[in-house]
C-alpha cells in the first residue's frame, strides 16, 4: 500500500552567510524526500547571500526566499512559521546541513498509521564527502524510540534519555505538528536572544502525546572556523539574566519541571 507522504517545511534563517548558504541549501536540495517547501528568511543580510539564494530559487520552485530588515534570529523563524503551508515544520541553521535521508524518518516510520506530533533524529558533525554531506561517524546502536503519553514523554526525555549527549532543547534536530504550532499559537519570543529555541520546544513539549526518537545522526554541524554565533555575544548584565530567567521559567512552564535532575541542569545551564 503506497504511503501519501505528508509535506514538510523547512525553515532557514539566514543573515550574513555567504559562506555557508550554499553547503546548506545544497544538503537541502539532496533530499530523497521530494514532498517538502524551503522558506529561507533573510534577516537583513548585506553579503552575497541575497545572489546566492536567488541561484536555488531559480533552478526549484520548492524554494522560497523572503527578504526582511534585521530583527533577530526570533523573528526569522516567525516569518517561516507564517508562510509555512507543511503538514510539518522542521528547521535547518545557515551554517548547518543535513543528510540526504533527513527527512525520510516520516516514510520510514509509516506515516499514515501514526498519530506522532513530535520526531527528533540525532546530531552531530558532519562534511561534504563526494556529493553527498554525511556524518563523521555514525552511531554503533541505531534504533527508535517510540513514546505515547505526556507525562511517559517528559520522563523519558528528562530521566532515561541523556540530555547532555543528546540536547533536548534545539530545534534542529526535531519535526513539529504545524497544526499543534496554530492550535495553541506558537511562536518564538522575539525578545530572548539566548535560548529562544529551549523555550519554544519547552512550549511545544507540553502538548506532545506522541514521539518519535530516531537514534540516527542525519543532522550535521559543518563546523566552519570564524564566524559568530549569538550565544557568544557579549552582553551586559541586564540583558545576560533576561535571558536566563526566560528560559528558566519556560523550563517550569514546562511538565519536566516534575524531573528534576542534576544531568538535566546542568545541560540547561541552570
């Protein structure tokens, strides 16, 4: 019986990567997986990315660019999640890539008997060999993981799984229900610059009754030397505990609140 493969979103913010766009909209372009959309939102970028977009854009019409004045990684992703049309929403960093089997977790995991609202695949880092952007190494143990249940979910991902080798909190790595991100209103805080991606995961888990973990690294860090990541700006006080207390209290928000754990603060930074 032939699966009806449900559209995927894809995301990318980009601002000032002239350098990496292309590896990542090109890990894009190599999907077996053919039902997705790319919605690249340029926040505000003064480089070539602009050109080297418009080049995937002319050659698939899968791909989309939306151009906006620079107001933040937040805000990029809440113009995607605007244009987003997917059954599901997935996200890619500019300086990121990912496997040619990424998005081929929802066909393997046989779609249409499923009622899943979140799939979390595992990371880490990878290069261009060939034609092909694949991991270093690949993990010894592969296998999934299937939960059902909010409550089994949150003790599950804040007790047995291990959030410091696997992080719960990125977006990166995960597939989101666009109809659970419109129901409950969604979004990323547009004023936290630090952890904006803890805290919408934290608000998205509480709705979760159904997961999905593939214990299969297809999302890779290129690991370019040189450039500058947000988490690495250098703040004032003020703006340093906003950001802290945002994501703590989105943390109680959150169910895991009753699991507690060391390894679990730790991984938060709590």
């Amino acid at each position: 019986m032939e699966i009806n493969l449900p559209k995927v979103s894809i995301i990318v913010p980009v601002y000032n990567r002239q350098d990496q766009i292309d590896s990542c909209l090109k890990s894009i372009s190599l999907q077996k997986y053919s039902n997705y959309e790319v919605l690249i939102v340029d926040d505000g970028s003064v480089d070539a990315t602009s050109r080297i977009c418009s080049n995937y854009i002319k050659k698939d019409k899968r791909f989309r660019y939306y151009y906006q004045d620079n107001k933040g990684v937040s805000a990029a992703r809440n113009k995607g999640l605007k244009e987003a049309n997917g059954e599901w929403v997935t996200f890619v960093d500019s300086d990121d890539a990912i496997t040619a089997t990424h998005l081929s977790v929802l066909e393997e995991l046989n779609y249409n008997k499923s009622n899943y609202c979140l799939i979390m695949t595992s990371h880490g880092g990878g290069m261009l060999k060939g034609d092909e952007f694949v991991p270093y190494t690949n993990l010894k143990n592969e296998h999934v993981v299937h939960k059902e249940g909010n409550r089994d979910i949150v003790n599950y991902l804040f007790g047995e799984f291990d959030p410091i080798k696997n992080p719960v909190y990125p977006i990166w790595n995960k597939f989101f229900k666009r109809s659970i991100i419109k129901e409950f209103n969604l979004s990323f805080h547009e004023d936290i610059s630090v952890g904006e991606d803890q805290v919408f995961v934290m608000e998205y888990l509480i709705h979760t009754q159904e997961l999905f973990w593939i214990n299969r690294i297809s999302y890779l860090s290129l690991h370019w030397t040189g450039i500058s990541h947000l988490g690495g700006i250098l703040r004032s006080p003020d703006n340093f505990w906003y950001n802290q207390l945002a994501n703590y209290n989105s943390l109680h928000y959150c169910p895991v609140k009753f699991y507690q754990s060391e390894s679990w603060r730790s991984s938060s930074g709590l």
